[in-house]
DNA sequence: CGATCATATGCCGGTGACTGACATTTGTCG
DNA sequence: CGACAAATGTCAGTCACCGGCATATGATCG
C-alpha cells in the first residue's frame, strides 16, 4: 500500500504534496479557510508560493483535494466499466460510487470530513465542490452518452439526481459526525455507507413526487 | 412598467445598476471574462471601484445578474404561494418556474442569455452560478419542508432534479440561441418555454432507470 | 427657498491570491 | 563523475477586494 516502487523524486513530490493538504486542512480548520493566509500554509510546509500552485490551481483546490482524490476514483472507475449489456438500464451510478468509496487509501475519511466541514462554512468552497462535481457529471454522461445515444438527458438526469442524493448523505454524515466528535474519532466510512444507503433508497420515492399531478 | 413612484435617489441607483450590469456583459463577452479588468468596467459607467463593490459583491455577482434576479422571482413567488390542499402533492417547482420566467422584465432573455454564454466559457462564472442555485435550493426546502415535515430528502431530491432539467433546457435553449444568431436576435423566451417543457416531460422517464434494478 | 441631515460616492492605502520570467538546485542516468 | 531534465526558488507585477475617512448630493422640514 505504500509507495513502493516509486522513484526518489515522486516519493518527494507525494510528500509535498500530501504535507500541504494536511498544513491546509489544519489551518483552515483552525483559523479560518478566508482568514488563514496562503503564506502561513507553504511556511508550515517549508515550501515556496510558487511551488504551491505548481501542485494546486488555487487556494479552494487544496482545501477540497480529498474530494477532487474521490472524483478521480469515480471517473476511472467509470471507465474501466465493461459495457452493460444491451438492453440493460445502463451503469448503477450508485454502486459505482460505492466502489469508488471503498477503494480510497486509508485516513480517506478523516480529511474528507475536514474538507466537508470546511465546506459547510465557506461559501467559496461550496462554488467550487460543486463545480467539479459538475464537471465529473458531463465527463460521465459523455461516457453514458457514448453507448445509449440520444438518451443524454434521461442519463443526465439520473446521474445528477444520485448526485444530490450523495450530497445529501454526505451532509448527514458529517453533521452526525461533528455531533459524535467529542466522544470518538467521528470519521466512520461505515456510517457513511449507511446514509448513502439511506438516500439512495429514497430515490424511488421521488418518483411519487414527479409523477402525482394533478 | 417603468419607474414611476421612485424617488431620484432610487432611480439614479438603479440606473446605476443597470449600466453596470450592461457594460460588465458587454466587456466581458468582448474580452472575455478574464482579460477585462474591474477597472474597465467602472470606468465605463463613470463610477469609482469602491461603488462598485456597493452593488455588487464579486466580479462574478455582475455577471449573474440577470440568473440571480431570476431566482430572487422564483423564492418570492414560493413564499407567497398559498398552502396546498391537505395530501395533495408538494408545489410544483416546475409550474413556479414557468410563473417567474414570465414575470421578468422586457429584455430580460436578452441579459440572461448573455449571461449564459459567459458562463459557459468562464468556470468561475459556473462555480458561482451553481453555488447561487444550491442557495435557492436550501431556502426552498427549508420553505417546502415547513408543510410537509419529516419530507425534507423527498422534496430536496425532487427540487434537484427539477433544477437539473432547468440546467439543460437553459444549456440547449443558449446553444440553439447561439446558433441561430446570426438569423436573427436569437433571444426568444418562447424558445426557453419549449426547452423547459421538453426536460420537463423526460422527468417521468427518470423513474424508469432508477426503479429498473436487475 | 435655504439649512440640515442621511445617504451615496470617491479617494487612498493596504492585503492577499495568482502569474510569468528567469535563476538555481536536485534527482536521474549514461 | 558529468550532462540532462525536472523541480524549486526568487522577484516583480497584476488585480480583486476591503476598511476608513472625506466629500457630494438628494431628501426633508422649517
């Protein structure tokens, strides 16, 4: 699991980089994500501004690297899918994101939720989460699109109403979370599997909602 | 429909506005979003940077000015929509879109689908204009779940979804706007209705890949 | 109509995120 | 060890954004 097999300059490089993840997450927890300065970041690190952005594109981008880490996983993931068979409905959006959860490197969580908690109280975070996730979303309905043709927006709509159903399990996780801290450690990924359960399976609820007109 | 029963101060304030709002579209569309320069823009309209950022809270907010307004119609009309009948469905987020559409002032399909245009090449313009709606989403919720307690996930993922359709009718109304352009002006709200009813009639269509589970 | 007051605006200086150009260090590999 | 490439550092500059304070300009009332 660790970095074997790994030249001395990447080895480095993963360090810098995961040390500067780390050095953010904590200032920002800390003092502020608008309040800590960049400078007091690449300082704790012993790196320069400009080595900063060679890593990361912006302030928001390092703050929100766990997630961007999850969306990665997701996408590839996506992409080393076999094709369904004919017929079939096409790719449970669902699993895949629950393969994707499974497969991040231990301590995965415990920044996820520093991340998410960091969201919940910096709007410029929230622009950005969602943005990507945005940009995730065409990546894959692109991929969708590929096999059902003329179906992108059936599969748009599908993909994005899991997507609010994960956001909403993600929120409920990390409230539980932050209420449980003081008595454990709080990160779970277990609890997170079961609110994603949770939400997932109320999308066949949402049905009755869309189709009762009156 | 003009400003009658304004006092000078108000009418100069929101002639003020507008020209900001007009000459940031304008120069952005121009130059693009991040090439032209605050600076431009005030000196355009013959107001100091500071006054700017009076009406205006980021370079972003000018140029989501006419989405914003949109959604400041769109909350106002769901607060002052009366209780529905007792069992009967939720409100129809679809047919309060339609009402707040139409109660936008003349030329504003024209701002909008600027607007829109801007977004679609500026990822900042995006990660604004999602987080904005995710805002609205909150308040919405937090108005519906007032009705129907304990319903909040339901109304919440059927909200998004709704939102979702927007999206898309908006991207291919903007798209099919851009096309026809040089035809004629291109900004036809009649056009925005059709795209939305379209999206809208694929929401049923959803059920299906999400209830089909092999 | 003019005095007074509230509000809108302008000016100034500062901070901090981000960038391009160029010099310097540091693994890599023959 | 020596040459090459990749990573890092330095520096100066741009630009969005903000607090504080002075100024101007509608509103209001005697």
């Amino acid at each position: 699991m660790t970095d074997t097999g790994l030249t001395l300059r990447e080895r480095k490089k993963l360090r810098t980089r995961r040390a500067l993840v780390e050095e953010a997450l904590r200032l920002f927890t800390e003092r502020g994500f608008g309040e800590a300065t960049l400078d007091e970041v690449v300082a704790a690190v012993e790196v320069s501004q400009r080595t900063f952005f060679r890593y990361f594109s912006s302030k928001e981008d390092v703050a929100l690297a766990p997630e961007k880490e999850l969306w990665a996983a997701y996408v590839a993931e996506m992409e080393r899918l076999p094709p369904p068979a004919e017929g079939s409905p096409w790719p449970r959006f669902e699993e895949v994101l629950f393969t994707a959860v499974a497969g991040m490197a231990d301590g995965w969580e415990r920044r996820f939720l520093v991340s998410r908690a960091l969201c919940d109280r910096t709007p410029a975070l929230v622009a950005h989460s969602l943005r990507h996730c945005a940009e995730v979303t065409d990546r894959v309905v692109a991929l969708a699109g590929r096999r059902s043709r003329g179906d992108e927006l059936r599969i748009r709509l599908t993909l994005e109403l899991m997507l609010a159903a994960w956001r909403w399990a993600v929120h409920q996780w990390s409230a539980e979370a932050a209420a449980s801290a003081a008595a454990h450690g709080g990160a779970d990924r277990e609890a997170l599997y079961a609110r994603m359960r949770e939400a997932f399976a109320a999308l066949p609820g949402v049905v009755a909602l869309v189709t009762e007109r009156g």
